[in-house]
C-alpha cells in the first residue's frame, strides 16, 4: 500500500464528505477509495469512518488521525515544493477572500502590484464578510483579521492589527468625551457583527480589562460603522489603519489613549501545504514583505 495516498484519500473523504467526490476529484475509482481506506484503516488498527447509507463522520480514531494524515502530506508536499521551487515561476489564477473593507482600505492596492510583477499570474477576489469554508468554495488563500484560527488549516501570519476608539467631534460634543473604558457603557456604541458585538477588551498597564457595550447600530461590515462614526452616530472600534485617514483629517478623535484594545493578527490562511502551487507561495511571501514595509501594521514576531 502507498500510506502517502491512502492517507490522501482519507482526508479527501473527510473533506468531501462522500467517496464518491474523493473518487472524481482523485481521479480513482470509487472501489479504490474505499479499498485504500480499508488498507489505512488496517494499518492504523481502527476504524477511522462510519459509513452509512446517507452520510459519512470520523469516527474518534479518525479525528485524531486526520490531522496527523494532514501534517504526513504537507511535509511530503514540503520536499517536493522546495525540490521544485528554483525552476516554478509565478502563473495561474489564484482565488482569494477577504473582507470588503479589508480590501477596499488596503488589499486592493498592493494586488496590482504584485499582479504587475508576476504578469503571468491572474487574481480572482471573493469579498464577503463571514468566514468561508476554503474547500467548498476552492478558495486558495483568505486573509483573515482574527485570534481564533481553524486547526485544520494552515496560516502563516502576515502582521499585528492594532485598533482605536474613535468617535466624531460632534458626537463629543453633544454627548461628552468618556474618561475611562466604564463610561463607554453610557455611550452609543457601533458595535461590529463578529467581533466584540457586545464587549470590547482593552488591556492597561498590563492588565487585561473589558466593558460591555451597545448602541442603536450594528454591522457586519466594519467600513459601514466607520463612516457612521464619522458622521456623529456613535463611538466606534476601529483597526488604526483604517482609521488613520479620519482620524488626520480630524473627523475623527482618538480616545482613551491610555487603554490598549486587544491586539489582533492578520493572516494568510489556506487548506494544505501539499503540492504548494508556486503563485500561492509568492503571494505569501509578498504580503509578507508589503505589510512588513508599511508603519501602519506591526510586523510579526517569527
């Protein structure tokens, strides 16, 4: 038996969720899908699927072998890319997600310029604003503002995200400046859909602190409640760099400078390392290399 495909096989399956799908996208028969997963199943000692008539599910064994058939693969994929790499150049169409506003405020600029250096790449964008499932949608790469990473993805991390409370003049005016992170919980708060939608965490003097917060507008879109905030409709929490624009222009003020909000870091996740097309790998090392170079992200500590 080659181990290398059986285990490719069974996390095919596990992915797809069907031997039939792991069999067309393979290229195999459906009896050598489930003959190379008996044969794994064999030489791992345990069953690793339960299989009925209308679905598949791992069992316990196979949860706590899929993500090591994961790691066998990449390592596999890792030889075979680093063998490969001196002669594979840039090509092919590479399909990304991200954010709206992450795109919009900065993605945007920096993939014309890595589409003018490698001309013989192509770049399709998915911009949506909920987290998409990379192996339903044939995603190759989503860059994602986050804490909380999939363990059954790969993410090579891109830059540190810092955020600001920031609010409009005439919001300040009519309603008072807050002094402390409690006062924020008399304030009309824009709150964002998938983070800190009813709490936001704030760290001072190296000690972790949190207020509740609401307000009479919420989004899942954080460039919708940037320019609400902008217009006076409340206080917000915003990534810097988004902000910064604004926030120079002075239609926004920065506030409670002395409380630090949690940090979050921005990343380039995608499925497997194995058989790593060369695009992929030059994206990553270019945005790398782009927000590294820009002052309004903090590069990653490697």
């Amino acid at each position: 038996m080659d181990r290398l495909i059986a285990m490719q096989v069974f996390v095919e399956v596990a992915d797809l969720g069907s031997l039939t799908a792991a069999a067309d996208k393979l290229d195999m028969s459906r009896a050598m899908v489930s003959r190379y997963l008996a044969e794994l199943e064999e030489w791992v000692g345990a069953r690793l699927l339960h299989r009925t008539t209308r679905k598949l599910s791992l069992t316990s064994a196979g949860s706590d072998t899929l993500p090591r058939c994961r790691q066998m693969l990449d390592m596999a994929g890792d030889i075979q890319s680093s063998a490969a790499a001196p002669e594979n150049t840039p090509q092919g169409t590479l399909r990304l997600t991200f954010s709206m506003s992450m795109g919009q405020t900065y993605l945007v600029p920096l993939l014309t310029r890595f589409l003018k250096r490698y001309p013989a790449t192509a770049i399709d964008m998915l911009m949506v604003d909920r987290t998409v499932n990379l192996i339903e949608e044939r995603i190759d790469l989503a860059i994602r503002i986050t804490n909380a990473l999939d363990p059954n993805l790969i993410a090579r991390k891109l830059a540190v995200c810092h955020s600001v409370v920031v609010a409009a003049p005439s919001y300040l005016e009519q309603h008072g400046t807050p002094k402390t992170i409690e006062d924020l919980a008399l304030h009309n708060c824009l709150t964002y859909s998938y983070f800190g939608k009813s709490l936001w965490e704030f760290e001072k003097d190296g000690v972790p602190v949190s207020v509740p917060v609401g307000g009479n507008m919420s989004a899942n879109e954080s460039s919708v409640l940037l320019e609400a905030a902008a217009c006076g409709a409340g206080i917000a929490l915003q990534p810097l760099h988004a902000a910064s624009g604004l926030l120079h222009s002075g239609r926004l003020r920065a506030l409670l400078g002395e409380y630090r909000p949690r940090e979050l870091s921005i990343y380039g996740v995608y499925a497997s390392r194995r058989q790593m097309p060369a695009v992929l790998r030059a994206m990553l090392d270019f945005l790398v290399e782009e927000f590294s170079a820009d002052s309004g992200w903090e590069a990653p500590v490697h």
